[in-house]
C-alpha cells in the first residue's frame, strides 16, 4: 500500500519494496491498527515506513537500513500496545524512529540490529518490555544515540539493573523499571506468542 492514512484490520506477508515500506509506505500520519507485518522487506520500514502501530504485530522482518519492523519520522510516530519479534534491520531492529517517540504497552523481543538500537532507536517506553534483542554496536535493547536524558518508565528492560540499580548510560530512569525474565511462555522461532 502506498500513501494511507489508516490500515485496520489488514495482513501483510512477504511484501518488498526497493524503497520504504515492505508492507506500506504512508507520507501523511499513516497509522496501522489491528494488523500484522509478517516476513516483509524494504530499504526502510520492512513492515511498516513513515507510520505509527496500534495494537499491530511485526514478526520477522527485514530493512537493510533502519526500522526492520517500523521506521517512523515526526512527533506524530508512536507504538501502542504492540509487538515486535524476530524482525532486523541495520539500525533499530524492531523499530527505527524519530527521536523522542513514545512507546506504551509494547513488546520488543529477538529483534537484531547489525550497528545500534536491537529492539528500537528513538524511543521512550513506557509500561513496554525489551528483551532478548541484539545489536551488533550500541544499544542491545534501546539506543538513544548520544542523548541520555530520554526517560524510561514503569519498562522492563533487560540489563538495565531496574530502577534500583539504574544504568545511566541508557537513559533516565523514569521510575518503576525492573530487570526480570518475562518467562516467554515459547520462543518466537516456535510459534510462540514471544
């Protein structure tokens, strides 16, 4: 799809684009609710490129430059209650976008990044899990570039200590952080639900 203002409801599956978007491309606030990006590729956003997920599911996959699952740009960019799994990209493995993005109640697991950001770059969490992801430079869960005052909240993220024993170099801590297994009921590669 390219150009959208709203995708609902909507399955994309082994989608390429040469460009943006391996599932869509949107230039104007384009926001995907209630759908799943799976196994599309793109130069950026393998699922999603210039959008924001609500209640949406990206599994595996791939952009050779930024976001493997979502690359978003402006204030508007934004992740809610969504998951992000198994999906890779040079620079934010999960999801790539504008810095200082918010992210409520989503879940970034087992994305891979080949230089920073494994589960996400640009982000502010909030009540959101990164776990199990991997970057080959900065930033295993969340990258931030050189910017250390974005605030993390109520965010289990792995490696970070928690709230109690905070690891500055990856942001504020916002409050009510932990560092616990979230004991995935399967991994992603079996089918699981991640």
């Amino acid at each position: 799809i390219y150009i959208c203002e709203f995708v609902n409801s909507s399955f994309f599956l082994r989608n390429r684009a040469g460009g943006q978007g391996g599932g869509v491309f949107g230039l104007f606030m384009c926001s995907a609710k209630s759908s799943t990006f799976t196994h599309n590729s793109a130069t950026r956003g393998g699922g999603i490129s210039l959008g924001s997920a609500d209640s949406s599911s990206f599994f595996g996959n791939r952009a050779t430059e930024f976001g493997g699952g979502l690359y978003g740009e402006g204030s508007w960019s934004r992740s809610v209650n969504s998951l992000f799994v198994g999906n890779v990209a040079d620079s934010g493995g999960g999801a790539y976008l504008q810095p200082g993005a918010p992210f409520y109640n989503s879940t970034f697991a087992f994305n891979i990044s080949h230089a920073n950001g494994g589960g996400a770059v640009g982000a502010i969490p909030y009540n959101s899990i990164f776990w199990g992801n991997q970057a080959g430079a900065s930033g295993h869960q969340l990258w931030n570039g050189e910017d250390s005052f974005v605030p993390v909240t109520t965010t289990n993220l792995q490696n970070s200590g928690g709230s109690a024993n905070w690891d500055m170099t990856i942001g504020l801590d916002g409050g009510g952080n932990i560092n616990a297994d979230p004991m995935f009921a399967r991994l992603p590669d079996d089918g699981g639900d991640g």
